[in-house]
C-alpha cells in the first residue's frame, strides 16, 4: 500500500489494519493435513486427525489405525495400544529415523543442538551407527532401515527423527503392527500398498501440517513450492514482511523460534 503504510492487513471480522510491518508468525505445523484418498468420504469408520487425539478412552475395544509413523503417530499407537484398544495398526510408507530419546542419561536434544551445523556427511554415518547400538533393527516387523542419512532427511524435507518413548517396544511385543501405506479405502476396509487390506472402526492420520499461507500471502510471491516463505528467520521476505517459526532443524522448535525472534525482532525495529 502507499503514503507510506506499506501493507494492509484483512481479517476476517472485514476489518482493516494498516501497518509498516508485518511478522508472520502462524507457525510450521498450522493448518492439519489428510491426504485425500480414493473412497475416503464413503468409508464407514470414523476418521480423526491427530490434532483431536486427547487420549485412549473412545477407542477402548476397537480395531485402530494410526496412518503416519512420525512422532505423533508413533506415539498414539503406542498410547492406543497401552490404553485398551483391542488392536492397534500403523501405517508406514516412508521408514522413520529412530533415535532414544536418551542414551546413558544423555538426551538425544542435547546431541541435536551440538550437530545441528555440521555437515550431513559427517553427521549421517555417526547417526546411522548409533541406530544400530542402540535401536533394534524393526525389518523383521514391517519397518526397515531408511535408506537416508538423518540429518540428510532434516535438511531435505524438514523431517526431524523419531524419539522412542516405547513405540519400538510396542512393536516388538506386537502391541502395535506395523502395516504398509494406505492407497485407499473401501466400505468398511482400508487398502494397503502391498494389496492386502485391513478393517480398523477408527484411522488416526498422523499426516501432518502445512502452513496453511496461501490464502494470506499466496499472491505476493514470497512462498515456495512446498508453502514455505522462501525467507524467514531474519531479514525480511519483502519489505516490511517478516516471517518467523518456519525453521526445521534438529535444535528443536522452541529453541528455533526464540533465535528467529532474536534476529526478527532488530530488523523490524531497524525498519
């Protein structure tokens, strides 16, 4: 905008707020994300996204899957499965990055803030040796090795590992199965990539966010491909525009955030 304003800011109450500039702070994981999936809207069960789990009581006595073996899924399968379900699944189509979530009293975030600006090269072969000391290899029950290096994964896609709280031994003990990726539903079943097909009551889609900032800042160009401001963390995307709590790494998002805020917080001022 002009006379100096810069930008306008629209709400959905139809309000107006003019303003120098803006810090965009809605957060990475913002806007809850289901794949859509062939027969979905005429499956049967009921379908909830991780954002609503609070805990195992509404699923006590049923047949669940948990879709997405990220931290969250990982952990609900294991809740679901200590908790009374009477059968729990998770779905994996890409094989995690498991770590411990101490070793010896030293907690796997601590070893994340040390490595987190050393090369992948260096830190992928140490990361992959340690899996082998101390994480069981899960091949044997539908979860094999990733063929990536850890902090490659962090780097490429965001992704940051698994922290075992007991999900490996859920699955060792066959509280919770392992089962390929969901291609679709049908009716009462849920299909599977290796053509087999299960009948869970319930699906947990532990599938995720995205950012969710199209809608607000789509048009001006400031986003990637993914949905990602191309500049955040600092100086500004446009001028005027910042964005802050985007960064992925293995640091942890609390402690990313503050940095962010430490670095956007002088360069609003500055303008």
């Amino acid at each position: 905008d002009g006379d100096g304003i810069r930008w306008v800011i629209h709400t959905t109450a139809g309000g107006r707020l003019p303003a120098r500039s803006v810090v965009v702070a809605t957060g990475h994981a913002h806007t809850p994300y289901v794949p859509d999936l062939p027969g979905l809207e005429s499956y049967t069960g009921q379908v909830r996204h991780a954002r609503e789990y609070r805990n195992p009581v509404p699923f006590a006595g049923l047949d669940v899957l948990v879709v997405g073996v990220g931290n969250s899924g990982s952990e609900i399968a294991t809740d679901l499965g200590e908790g009374g379900a009477r059968r729990v699944w998770i779905a994996v189509r890409t094989p995690p990055q498991i770590v411990r979530r101490d070793v010896a009293g030293w907690p796997a975030h601590a070893t994340g803030i040390l490595v987190s600006r050393l090369p992948a090269a260096l830190v992928d072969p140490v990361a992959r040796l340690q899996r082998r000391l101390t994480i069981p290899d899960l091949t044997p029950y539908g979860i094999p090795q990733p063929d990536d290096g850890l902090l490659s994964r962090v780097r490429r896609v965001g992704e940051v590992p698994l922290q075992d709280v007991g999900f490996v031994g859920a699955v060792r003990s066959g509280t919770v199965t392992p089962v390929a990726a969901v291609t679709g539903f049908e009716g009462d079943k849920v299909l599977l990539a290796d053509g087999s097909a299960i009948g869970p009551q319930a699906v947990i889609a532990a599938t995720g966010y995205r950012r969710g900032l199209e809608k607000m800042v789509g048009h001006l160009g400031v986003l990637d491909e993914r949905g990602m401001p191309r500049v955040h963390g600092g100086p500004p995307a446009a001028p005027g525009l910042f964005f802050l709590g985007y960064t992925v790494s293995l640091r942890g998002m609390l402690r990313d955030i503050a940095a962010d805020a430490r670095r956007v917080a002088p360069a609003v001022a500055r303008d």
